[in-house]
C-alpha cells in the first residue's frame, strides 16, 4: 500500500511522544501475528510467505518508480491538479492492485498453499500486513529517535519540507494515532485480500482474484486524491484521510465473514501445514 502523506518520521523538535507512533505500527505488525498463530495454530511458514510476498510487490514497484513513475507524474502534470490526481489514482491504484495480488498469488502456488483452509489465508494477509507495518514503524521509530538524539539533522531538509513537519508537530502528540489506525486497516485490507486471492487458488474461479485486484486498486486509487483534498498539516485533514481505509477495511471484515460462512475456503488447515501446538 502507498504511504498516503509523510510519514509520521522526522518533526522540528518533536516530541518524545511521537515515538509512540513507531512503537504502535510495531505492535500492530508483530501482535495479530503471534495471537492468529496461537488461536489457529497456522504455521509460522505461511506468514513468513505472506511477507516475502510483500517484500516482493514492493521491489517491483520500485524498480518501477525508478524507470517509470517520474516521467508518468511529470506527463500527468500537464492535465491540471484535479484530472492528474485521477489518473495518478489510476496508475498507483492498478499497480498496487496487480503487483500485490499477483505475488501473492504467485508466491502461494510456488509454496504449495492450494488447498490451505480459510484461517491459513488470513495467516498470509497478517504476514503481508505485518512486515509492512513492522518497517514503516521501526522507519517512524529510528528516525524520530535520531532527531531527538541530534536536532541539527533537521537543517538537511527542505524547506517545504521542513514547513510540513513543523505544522504537524504543532498539532501535538494526538497525531500518533492516525498511522496506528491507518496500520489497523490496512491488516484487514491485506486480510481480505489474500482470502480473495487463496478462494481462487483453492479452485473457485479468477472472479476472486480480479475481485482482489479491484479492492487493492481502490485503496491506493484515493490517495493522490485524498493528498490534494485534504491536509496532512492539520488535525482534521490527518483524521478525515483515514475515514476511507476505514471503511474499506470494514468491507473487507465483512467480505472475510461471508467467505468463511460460505465455506468457500474451509476452515482446516492443509495437510502440509499441520503442527503441533
């Protein structure tokens, strides 16, 4: 998933309590992890698949920025903020949608997860989403730290920059939370996807997958919008931009709810995934 504003990394004198932020992202990448493997008793390898997955999708999108993204936004430019903004939402939107499912699904097969059961898919989306979260927390942590350990690194950064980030420091320690909500959905958003993606595996038609491909490419589709609309400097404009990843987060708890209902990925984990507990 697209990094929807700055993040939370680097503030003009920040204070001691931003470092809740890193450590919050943390826990919501580390805690799912270790409660679904002990209330399912998933196999650690499953997860660690579902992050490789990850780690995967997002060196094909930088390999992609580096040759491509640039002269894409620069082209888009031209078109004036509002239509560039939806194209850009398009191009961010797609890439997200087919680069994330598609290692996933790709990674699943190769690791011969077919036939896992519903609670071994979601195993998956908690390692996506875990070692996503893990990194942009540890990144907010160190950086944070840093600053306070050594001020004078600020003077290295743009001005604009600079501006941005004393805004947001303005605003006080009550911003530590939007990161650790928009990390809170998007578990359930990598959740549900990869519940999508294993339903095809598991033989019941590419619907789901293109379903998933679609859902991923509407949650990184609204964030160059939701850059131009709404600002990351104040209260209101950090907390409104998580109201969408909210609410598709919602639709992927209950997109989980219904395929576990309708047994379309059953509720026993595979042959090659038993473990003691």
């Amino acid at each position: 998933m697209l990094s929807r504003r700055l993040p939370l990394v680097v503030f003009v004198q920040p204070s001691p309590m931003l470092l809740l932020a890193g450590l919050g992202m943390m826990a919501i990448g580390l805690l799912p992890i270790i409660y679904w493997h002990r209330k399912t008793g998933a196999a650690w390898k499953v997860f660690g698949i579902g992050a490789v997955s990850w780690l995967s999708a997002i060196l094909a999108k930088a390999v992609m920025d580096i040759y491509l993204t640039s002269s894409v936004a620069t082209y888009l430019q031209t078109f004036g903020a509002v239509s560039s903004s939806a194209a850009l939402g398009v191009y961010f939107g797609v890439r997200t949608g087919i680069f994330e499912n598609g290692f996933s699904f790709m990674w699943a097969r190769r690791m011969q997860l077919r036939r896992s059961s519903f609670d071994e898919a979601v195993a998956f989306g908690i390692g996506f989403a875990g070692v996503e979260a893990l990194g942009l927390g540890l990144s907010s942590f160190l950086n944070i730290l840093l600053i306070l350990i050594y001020p004078s690194l600020m003077t290295q950064l743009p001005s604009s920059t600079l501006e941005l980030l004393s805004a947001q420091f303005s605003l006080g320690p009550v911003i530590v939370g939007a990161p650790i909500i928009e990390r809170c959905s998007t578990l359930l958003i990598h959740s549900f996807a990869a519940t999508l993606v294993f339903a095809t595996l598991n033989g019941n038609g590419w619907k789901f997958f293109w379903g998933a491909v679609a859902y991923k490419s509407i949650v990184d589709g609204v964030i160059p919008s939701l850059n131009l609309f709404l600002s990351s400097s104040t209260l209101s404009g950090l907390y409104f931009a998580e109201l969408p990843f909210v609410l598709l987060a919602l639709m992927g708890y209950l997109g989980m709810t219904r395929l576990r209902d309708n047994e379309v990925l059953t509720r026993t984990k595979g042959p090659q995934l038993r473990e003691s507990a």
